[in-house]
C-alpha cells in the first residue's frame, strides 16, 4: 500500500482509534488536539488516558496543536469532532487544507441549531462540493479498534470515486473491513439517531426491564429511524446494513457504548447534568435527541421513543412514566405503520 500523510480532527477515542487504523495500513498521521497537554502524552508517552486508558499507541501517530502543521501535505482528512464542535474545528481546518484533499467525517450527530447534517457542515466551512465528502460509520467501538479487534464499517458518498478512495485509506485485511454505500443521508441519519435508541436501552436496563423490552425498544426504534430518514430522502434499505441495524445492535448493547451508560445512570435517578459531567465525555444522543425532535416535527414523523426521551432529558419526565406512556400507545399494525412511510414518500 502507497504510503500517504493524514490529518485526524480531533484527538478523541474515536479519533485515535482510526489513527491507528491509518498507521496499521501504512501511513503517516498528524492527530490534532486543542490541548498541549494531550498533544504531549500522546508524543512521548505513546497514550491517550483520558479517551483510551491503558492503550499503547504505534510510533505513526503524531500529535500537534498546531492545525498548519496537522494539515499540512495531507492527502486525507478525517473529521471525528464531536457534533457541537464540527463547525468551528471545520471553519479552522478550512484556510490550511489543500483543494485536493479527501475529506472524511466520522461524526454521528446533528448540528442542534440548524439541523444540519455533519457533511453539510463540513461542506459550508470548507467549501467544498458536499457530494463528494465521505461519511465513516457503522458498529464501531472505539475501545475495541484501538485493540485490533474484528470491526465492518461502511464508507459513504454521492462521488463513488471518492468513497472509495476512503475505503483504500481504510480497509485492511487483519481487523477492520470497510464497504461502500451511495446513501449519505441514511447512512448519516441512522448513526446519529441510533445514539438515541441507545439512550433509551441503557435506561430500560438501568430500570431492571429486561431482555424483552430491550428488543421491543431496538426493534421499534430501528422503525423511528427508518421514518425519518426516509422522510429526509434516504434509501430505507440502508437502515437494513451496518450502518442502520448493526450499528444500533453494537450500541444498545454494549457499555462500551457512552449513550446506553448515560441512560442507565439517568434511570438511577440522577439528573441530566451530573450524568454529563460523571461521563467527561461528549454523550452524542443527548443533543441528537433535541435534534430528532425538531427534525420529526419538521417533517411530520412520529417518533414516539424519541419524543418520550426528550421528555425525560429536557422536562423532568420520570423515566418510569416515559416508559408507561410508550407502552399505553394507541393499538396499531406494524406492517401498516411501516408501509404508511414508503407511501409518504412515494407521494413526493
């Protein structure tokens, strides 16, 4: 493989994680934090503790704060910021980043106040044609990849030339596989959404609920997604691969995941800005929730799980009445609710 230079935004697990990624396949990367201090550890100690405790980094990665330096000479640059943060790490990278640069994001939210997807952003800061920026997603861990385990992920873009030459970046034969698919939207919407059925499912555990409501809730959730993200103009059987049911699996599942530990904390009984704060790190389904809110009023989708959710973090619902309220829901057919969506878009 032809070695090539790659600037990772920012310095976060999920970022370190793909560093490696890029280093195990044979290039040179410049991961870029704001904090002198992380930047450090990461040079000489060959860690990232407050992201990926206890992983030891390879040699390849280097570590600036200097987004000149990160950018420079770049043939790839990821974007891994959190969603809060996307447009103003954006509106930095875009005076120091070559026109010929690939530009991939690896973000799963929303911009809360535009509603905006991550490459939408990524494509007004920048500059650049929103249709051949590349969007990574999937059932991803960050703890798991930085160990080298087993991980499929999907790569996405309008341009296929452009998602596939992320694939290139990427894919590697030992632990991480990468395909390709034309759908950003539904690639985009199902990652950020799915942080919110996450959220839910790390409650119903944190409840005591059980196996049962947990699949109800990834079932019926998968359904929420696959409403908007049609509504939006995304191929619903995007939601059917890895970056719709298989990245909601991985995360409502695991407590690796940071929005089911957040959900099982809120159903302890403690409040929304101590969960934040215990977690020290960006908990993505939280704003999404906000997001999806306004996004299914925008476009007249029921979102039932969603609603209930914003109702616990953002109006001091109960949990255990946000559950009985889901559950009290009018009779309906899983079938018809379903079809009611393809026929809403057929009309369009």
């Amino acid at each position: 493989m032809e070695r090539k230079q790659a600037a990772v935004l920012v310095a976060g697990s999920w970022g370190t994680a793909l560093a490696r990624v890029l280093v195990d396949n044979g290039h040179e990367v410049m991961l870029w934090t704001r904090k002198q201090e992380q930047a450090d550890q990461i040079n000489d100690k060959r860690r990232n503790e407050q992201f990926l405790p206890g992983a030891d980094l390879p040699s390849g990665i280097h570590a600036t704060v200097d987004m000149a330096e990160a950018l420079g000479g770049a043939e790839l640059a990821l974007f891994a910021a959190p969603s809060s943060a996307m447009r103003a790490v954006a509106r930095m990278a875009s005076t120091h980043l070559n026109g010929n640069t690939l530009v991939v994001h690896a973000t799963k939210g929303f911009e809360t106040e535009t509603l905006k997807r991550m490459s939408t952003v990524l494509a007004e800061e920048l500059g650049r044609d929103e249709n051949c920026i590349v969007v990574l997603s999937g059932p991803s861990h960050a703890e798991e990849v930085i160990n080298r385990h087993p991980t499929t992920v999907v790569v996405a873009s309008q341009a296929p030339e452009c998602a596939e030459a992320a694939q290139d970046f990427f894919m590697n034969e030992a632990y991480f596989r990468v395909y390709t698919n034309p759908d950003m939207i539904g690639v985009e919407t199902a990652g950020a959404i799915k942080n919110i059925i996450a959220l839910g499912a790390g409650l119903s555990d944190g409840l005591g609920f059980g196996d049962n409501a947990k699949a109800a809730l990834i079932t019926r959730g998968l359904a929420e997604i696959t409403r908007l993200g049609s509504a939006m103009g995304a191929n619903p059987l995007t939601f059917a691969g890895l970056a719709g049911v298989g990245d909601l699996i991985v995360t409502c599942t695991s407590p690796h995941s940071r929005n089911w530990r957040a959900g099982s904390m809120l159903a302890q009984g403690l409040p929304l800005a101590e969960v934040l704060e215990r977690m020290g790190m960006v908990v993505e389904g939280v704003r999404t929730t906000k997001a999806a809110h306004d996004l299914a009023a925008l476009y007249g989708v029921e979102m039932p799980i969603t609603e209930q959710l914003y109702s616990v973090l953002f109006e001091a619902k109960p949990p255990e009445q946000a559950v009985g309220d889901l559950m009290g829901r009018v009779r309906t057919h899983e079938i018809e609710e379903i079809a009611s969506t393809s026929r809403r878009k057929s009309l369009k």
